[in-house]
C-alpha cells in the first residue's frame, strides 16, 4: 500500500509539472479539405493543450508577430469556448475573420513558414512559442504527444484529440519516369543535374512518402519525415526524387546513385512492395524512359523528357509576356484591393497583341512547376493588353481575388517562373535576390536587361522609358526599317548585340551591315555601340 502510495504521489508530481503551462500543440497551416469550421470553410488552425487544471484562456493572446504579442486576445464573451479542462485541447480557427465567431483570430498562418506565440494576460509574457518552416497541405505539425517538448508531422492531424501517430495503408503509386544520363535536362534546388526518378499518385488524395524506402541491389534509402513538402505527392500529381547519394539537399535526395542495371524498388514502410521497375544505364545522354501513359505498363524512351508533368504533355507555348518587377517585402509601397500591403508579382506585355493568361502558372519552387495556376474563369480581368501589366499579389489569400496567390515571397531570396498551360514550358523566369523592406527587383527598363534593384518601386507603371539616345557621328540614323518582317533584313548603322526579352542573347555584330531576321514575331532589344557612345533600340520583328 506504502508503494501505490509513493508512486501515486510521484504521478501527481510529475503531471503537476507537467501540466503547469499551456502550450501550443498542434498546428495546420495549410488546410485544403482536412476538415472545416462552422461556416463550412477549410482555414487554418492552432491548437492549445492544457496540461494543468481547469483553465479559461479569456484575456489571453494569440499572435504571429514578435512585434505585436498581443495581436489577438482569446475573447471573454463566451466562456464554453475559451474555458480548456485539465488534459483538453482548444482549438483557435486562423482564418483573418473574427466576424465568425470568439474562436477565429485575425491573422492566417503562413504556409511560407513563421513564428506563432501563445501570450499570457499582459499581453507581453510569452508562454509558448514555435517557429514553423514550410508546411505541407493538409499534414500538420505538433507536438510528438500532448505536451511533449519534441515535434513531429502527423499525416492525419488531430485537432481537439491526443496527439498520436496513425498508420495508414500501403497507396498506388507508380514510378512513372526516369533518367539515368541527366546532364542538361533538369536541375535541383542547387543547380546540379543529376540521375532521377518520378513518382505518380493517381489517387484523388495525396500521399506522403515519409519513412517509404526506396532501394536498388544492395543500395536503400528510407524516405524522411522531417519534410513532407519536399516527400509529398499531390492527388493525380507528380514529384521528383533525385538519386544523387546527397541527402543534405533534402528530403527530395536519396542516397542511392545507381551504377548498374537492376530492379528499383519503392517499398511501404511495412515492406508492401508498391512498385518496380527496370533501371537501366544506357539510355541515351539527357534522354528518359517513362510510361507511354501515366501508370500505364507500357514503356517508351523520351528524347524530350517530362519531369514533374504527365508523359502524355502536349507543350504549349508561352505568349511573349514577360516577368517584368517583383516586390517580397511590401510596407508602404503598394495596396492592393482591400488595401492591404503584401507581397507582389508584376507581369508585362512588350507585344502588340493581347496577351491571355488564363490558365499560366505561377510558382517560387523549383519542385513544384504548377503551385498556383491564374483562373480560366475570371473573364477578362486576365488578358494584358499591349504595352499593360498586370499585378498577382502573393499573400496567400485566394479569397480576397482571382489575382491572389497562394504563397508569399520570401525576402530572403527566392527563384519565380511564369509558365504557360501546359504547366512546363517556361515563360519567364528570375531569382530574386535578398531585399530591404519596399526596395523591389525589377527590368531595368519594361521588358528589357539586366534586373536591378529598385529604391522606387513602380508597381502596375512603366520601370522607366528605355534610352534611345543617337550615337555621335549618327546623326538621325537608327535601326531601318522597323517594324520588320520576319525572314527580311535591317540596316544596323553600327556594331551591337540583339538580345530576346528574356535578356538571351541571340545576335552578335561589329561592323555596319544587313542582317536578315529569322525571329519569331514579337520584341527584341539591339544595343548598339562605336567609339562616340552607345544606344539601346527596339526591335520589332512582325
């Protein structure tokens, strides 16, 4: 009796302190279809465990801004849903809509990745906090068990319930694509071209491959679970893997580099075998072998591959329209239509036609080509017209409008490409470099290189007139005749380079002549140059 005594004591001790402090618990920051509010609304939430004894969290903060703790405070209107009792959850509906009820705060989580703090009655007490990194749709982050100081991701969350691991069943997928010879076609996170594979989900759910192995003759590898942004595969969607024995790059890297002929396999992590193919070495440089049809059991070899996209693409091309200015951190510059201050995208057309872009994609991640498409039901409001921008604000907030995207820039620094329907082909593309709060990244002139940095930013204007000033000794003479058709040829009155929009240069010449323009229709850039000065002119090609 002394014993289940002392061992009582010493359990209510330790719960005692344990349960002392509330802290955050769990937390989805990016709620697809997982499950939704009263109003019938799949928003992000934040879930507070109480370890302690009954507990009203009224007068109590939320907040996702070191700035600005007490950001919003836990109402004392209705007592039922602020009041947490000893091992229970509260869950707080992150959504920017407090017109919806005592448990919606005014601010959403970023699925980018930030800082969330539970904050004690002062307003300045912090009491819990978390920084998050980027979050996976629909797969949350919290803690590994109620109150437990180590995190994990949980593939089925459980908001208003313990925190626990459930299992699920072995998914169809299919090891849809490969190559073995990668030295031109496609490139990873750090530039580096290396063998790989690409894994197909055609269920209408996603799947993370989180502690799935991989393996090929005496080589395996365990997928991890510290990413699932990089593991995860979108329903009918597609994800790359490369075997490039370098798995300090990321979840996406595996640490196998194949060096022979064999099976590949991908394997449950109860050792279900999903699927196997035949690896083989000797396709040809920059080649791939795939299904003829995603997940079909035919194969074929492709001379132009298609990583991350269905082996039945049919390319699109893109219109001549161009990435004209960017802004990651946007204080005063620029309010968009509810007059808030985020983070923007702008897009120009140097052409002389109407440019559509219903159905383009636009994404900052290199892995994930096709992460926010711009609506084919918004009418009108997505065609540019000649010489006219257009603006895609990225706030993730696709309820304030079709131009709302579903990321935000980083200020740190981050790779963005337009691309058209087919959702590989690339329209533009530019790596945004580090910024100061309202300076942007920009063309230095509309359409036109190189990319400078912006102590003005002109959002939805002109980035300046391009200087077309007459070279000394010239006198009136420029470009002649332009506008040209395509296939005749243009008198350039001096040595110069002729570059695309995209700033590629195409042409090269050093002395006076007639060249014939085998071009595509649309704007080119000739920057002329003699010993008097130097001259930038467009060209416009018909």
């Amino acid at each position: 009796m002394r014993v289940f005594l002392a061992l009582s004591a010493a359990f209510l001790s330790l719960a005692s302190l344990q349960g002392q402090s509330l802290v955050i618990n769990e937390l989805l920051a990016s709620n697809d279809s997982y499950d939704y509010d009263d109003f019938f609304q799949f928003e992000d939430w934040i879930e507070v465990y109480n370890g302690g004894g009954i507990q009203n969290l009224a007068g109590y903060y939320l907040s996702d801004d070191p700035d600005t703790l007490n950001k919003w405070m836990f109402p004392s209107s209705n007592p039922g849903l602020t009041t947490i009792l000893p091992g229970g959850h509260l869950r707080i509906w992150c959504d920017d809509d407090e017109q919806q009820g005592e448990d919606h705060a005014n601010f959403k989580i970023s699925n980018e990745g930030e800082s969330l703090f539970l904050v004690a009655e002062d307003g300045t007490t912090i009491l819990d906090s978390i920084t998050i990194g980027i979050q996976q749709t629909d797969i949350s982050f919290g803690r590994s068990c109620d109150g437990c100081s180590e995190w994990q991701y949980f593939n089925v969350p459980t908001p208003d319930a313990p925190n626990l691991t459930i299992a699920l069943p072995p998914a169809t997928l299919y090891i849809n694509e490969f190559q073995s010879v990668n030295t031109s076609t496609v490139f990873d996170e750090s530039f580096g071209f290396s063998s790989w594979i690409e894994v197909f989900n055609p269920n209408d759910y996603q799947v993370n491959l989180a502690n799935y192995t991989l393996s090929i003759g005496t080589q395996s590898h365990v997928f991890s679970a510290e990413a699932p942004w990089q593991t995860t595969i979108e329903p009918n969607g597609f994800q790359l893997f490369w075997l490039d024995g370098n798995t300090a790059s990321g979840a996406n890297h595996t640490g196998i580099v194949p060096f022979e002929d064999g099976v590949l396999s991908l394997l449950h992590d109860d050792n279900t075998i999903i699927d196997e193919i035949n690896w083989v070495m000797s396709l040809e440089e920059d080649n791939s072998r795939g299904r003829i049809s995603d997940g079909s059991p035919n194969w074929t070899d492709f001379s132009t591959p298609t990583p991350r996209v269905t082996n039945s693409l049919q390319i699109i091309s893109p219109a001549s329209v161009v990435l004209n200015e960017v802004q990651s951190d946007n204080f005063i510059t620029y309010a968009d239509e509810v007059g808030e201050f985020d983070d923007w995208v702008e897009l120009y057309n140097p052409t002389n036609e109407p440019i559509d872009l219903a159905g383009y994609y636009v994404s900052d991640r290199l892995d994930v080509p096709q992460k926010w498409q711009i609506a084919t039901t918004a009418g009108d409001s997505t065609v540019i017209l000649p010489g006219a921008f257009l603006m895609l604000i990225a706030d993730e907030n696709g309820s304030q409008g079709w131009n709302h995207m579903n990321f935000k820039l980083s200020s740190l620094g981050e790779s963005i490409a337009l691309r058209s329907p087919d959702g590989f082909s690339v329209a533009d593309s530019v790596f945004l470099p580090e910024l100061a709060p309202d300076r942007s990244w920009g063309r230095q002139y509309d359409a036109g290189a190189p990319w400078v940095e912006f102590f003005i930013p002109t959002p939805d204007a002109s980035n300046g007139p391009m200087v077309t000033e007459n070279l000394s000794g010239l006198g009136e003479q420029n470009i002649y005749p332009n506008p040209i058709s395509s296939g005749h040829s243009a008198f350039f009155p001096c040595a110069g380079t002729l570059y695309d929009t995209h700033g590629k240069v195409l042409l090269e010449w050093f002395t006076p002549q007639s060249i014939a323009l085998h071009l595509p229709a649309g704007l080119y850039f000739a920057r002329l140059e003699s010993p008097q000065g130097q001259s930038t002119q467009k060209v416009l090609v018909h």
